[in-house]
C-alpha cells in the first residue's frame, strides 16, 4: 500500500478554492486500491474522519495571521513524520500544494528521506506576487519557494507556464518537475429548470437565466475585480452582474466601492457564496457569460469548472488562461473598454454562436482536463 500524505489545502469536503477543489475530485476519482490517500483539514479541533475513502486528519489551527498558513502546513507536516514513523509506512509520499514552509523544507526532507519517504511539491503559482500581501511578506514567499524548489525531490505543476517558470528561475537547482493540470467535468447538473432551490435563489438576488454574467471567485485584488466591474459598469449591457464569492466589507471591499462605485449600478449583484455543487454548476450553465479574472497562479480550477459548464467565456489575456481556454473562449485585455466591447457582443451572440463556443470549451476539458485522466496520471506518479 502506498502512503500519499497531501497537505496545504484547507481540507475536503470543499468549499471554495483551487486545491480544495483539487483534492476534493482526486479523492473522489480515486482507482488504484494501491494508493491511500491522507488528507489535512484546517479545523478548530483535532481528530480524524473518512470522506472518499481517504483519511482525513484535521489539524487545529491558531488565529495568528498571514503566519497561520505557515503553522498550518508544518503542523500538518508533523501530523504525517509520526503517522509514517509510528505505522511503520514504507516509501511514502508527502505532496505539499504551494511553497510556504521553504526555510524548513531541508530539515524537514532530512526527516522524511531518513523513512524513505520522498517530497513532491505543487509549487501553485506566483503567492509573492498577490497584491494582499505587504513587501516583507512577498519577500517572505518568494525565499520560500526558492527553497521548496531546492529540496523537492519533484516539482508537480499545474501548468505548462509555471513548469517553464520553474525550469527557467531555478535552473541552477535542475529542479525535476512534471505537468499535470487540474480536472472538470462536462456532465449536466443534476438540478431541473425548475427546481425550487434554484428558483428561490433567483427570486432572492433579482436574476433570471441566460440575463446575468458570472464571476466565481475569491474576492482578492489579483483577480481583477476593479477592471472586471469597473468595465460591466462602462458597458450598456441590459444584463446583470453576478459575484459569487466570500464578500467581506473589509478593507479591499471598501475601497473597491469607492474607487468605482459599484453600489450606484443595480445590475451589480454580490450573491454571496454557493457550496451546492449542483446548484453551482446550474447557475453557471445558465448564465450568459463567465468572467476570469485571474492572473496570479496556474491553472485555475474555477476556469475549468466555467469551461465545463458555461458557453461563453471572457478570459483575461494571460499565458496562464490562454494555455487552458486556448480557441475555445474570448479574451480581454486591462486596457479600458477591452472587456465592456466583449460584454456587449456576447450579449447580442446568436444561438449557433453560443452552442459552437459551448462545444469547443466541452472539447477543451473532455481531451485535456477530464478528471479521470488527472486522476490517473497522478496515481501512476505516486506508485512509480
């Protein structure tokens, strides 16, 4: 049996983001009945569970700030050096998603190398380059990831892009890496037209299928957020503007309603958050348009889930979202105006024109991002 000890998401079953995400459909896809899968869940208490068949050991965390992740995933890491110790687990794999335990990735490889363990890493993307963080932290998560890469006996990326990245900053390391991306799925949601949760939740936010555009996403400024509305609000568009997201009226919150006013425009919506996986992927099949705003990271599973599911999708045009949309979404610069001419011409797109971008993003996951594939491509890197 092989051991696989995944850390640094805050746990499954998910809710919101990208490795929760993750984690939540590798566990789900699971085949192999060599691999068991030990999972570290963010929780105010200690104990264990099981959820998909994989272990779940939850890990009690201390509100200490931006240091909190940090405690988090060498708690975590702890967790697993005594669980192999103590259940005698031979060759395991420890898989820590993002770089933020780098000053301690040697001692802590030493540890591990010493049960004849090794440590893969998804080194996520760019986490010193997100605008919520001061300088000594970028500075911080940027010393971390060099020495994450350095002691990685493998470096997991999710894109093609930050492979490169990788392979080309840290050259002086030879960093062995490998892709593998994120998955989605095409399959309809489960939840009727007429369902009454779905219904109740239109009636509540003032919308109605296929007349709202969506954005699904953490409310931070590197997700474009102030060119995102600030352009729905220069367009003419008859359409609402849906927000799906952990909205808190913190700092960005309030600052982002003064820089562009957005609480003087009705079409913009804040809907809260949605953690029905079937009512999620309802509403994002009846809207009239997705909206992706990230720039910071790899691929983004949010963008997949889009893909899967929405017909049109406006992408912001960088390397990361063209090498996973590719010919099958519209793109849009920060330029002003880039995003408010899509808005205004995929409102007015024909039925044929809706159902060809439709196909062509149902394509793109169906022979890129299938969830079965990922899952498989992993389990063969873990039992290699």
């Amino acid at each position: 049996m092989k051991d696989v000890f995944i850390i640094g998401s805050k746990g499954i079953p998910a809710k919101y983001g990208g490795f929760e995400t993750f984690v939540e459909q590798l566990t789900r896809h699971k085949i192999s009945r060599d691999i068991r899968y030990h999972v570290a869940c963010m929780a105010e208490q200690g104990g264990e569970f099981e959820y998909q068949d994989s272990r779940c050991f939850q890990i009690n965390v201390p509100q200490i700030g931006p240091a909190k992740a940090v405690w988090y995933d060498l708690a975590a890491f702890w967790h697993c050096l005594r669980y192999i110790r103590s259940h005698a687990c031979t060759n395991p794999v420890i898989y820590v998603l993002a770089c933020r335990i780098g000053p301690f990735a040697g001692f802590l490889k030493r540890r591990l190398k010493h049960m004849g363990g090794r440590l893969f890493v998804n080194p996520d993307g760019h986490e010193w380059m997100r605008a919520k963080w001061n300088k000594a932290i970028r500075a911080y998560w940027k010393f971390s990831e060099k020495r994450m890469v350095k002691h990685a006996d493998l470096l997991v990326c999710d894109s093609k892009n930050m492979e490169a990245y990788i392979q080309k900053t840290y050259r002086k390391y030879n960093p062995k890496t490998t892709f593998i991306a994120y998955g989605a799925d095409v399959e309809e949601s489960r939840i009727s037209d007429t369902d009454q949760t779905l219904l109740a939740w239109y009636g509540e936010r003032g919308l109605k299928p296929r007349e709202y555009y969506l954005i699904v996403g953490r409310f931070v400024p590197e997700n474009n957020y102030e060119t995102m509305i600030r352009e729905f609000m220069r367009s003419k568009t008859k359409y609402k503007l849906a927000i799906i997201s952990n909205v808190e009226e913190n700092a960005f919150y309030r600052n982002l309603k003064s820089a562009t006013g957005f609480d003087s425009d009705g079409r913009i919506v804040f809907c809260g958050t949605v953690y029905d996986e079937q009512l999620l992927k309802k509403i994002r099949e009846q809207a009239c348009g997705y909206l992706h705003g990230h720039e910071v990271g790899g691929t983004n599973p949010s963008l997949l889930e889009a893909l899967g599911s929405t017909e049109v999708n406006l992408l912001l045009d960088v390397g990361f979202n063209r090498e996973v949309g590719g010919n099958a979404a519209l793109y849009w610069t920060k330029d002003a105006g880039s995003l408010a001419a899509l808005l205004e011409q995929a409102a007015v797109f024909s039925t044929e024109q809706r159902l060809d971008f439709g196909e062509r993003a149902k394509k793109r996951i169906r022979t890129a991002y299938s969830q079965e594939s990922i899952a498989g491509a992993y389990e063969k890197l873990f039992l290699e």
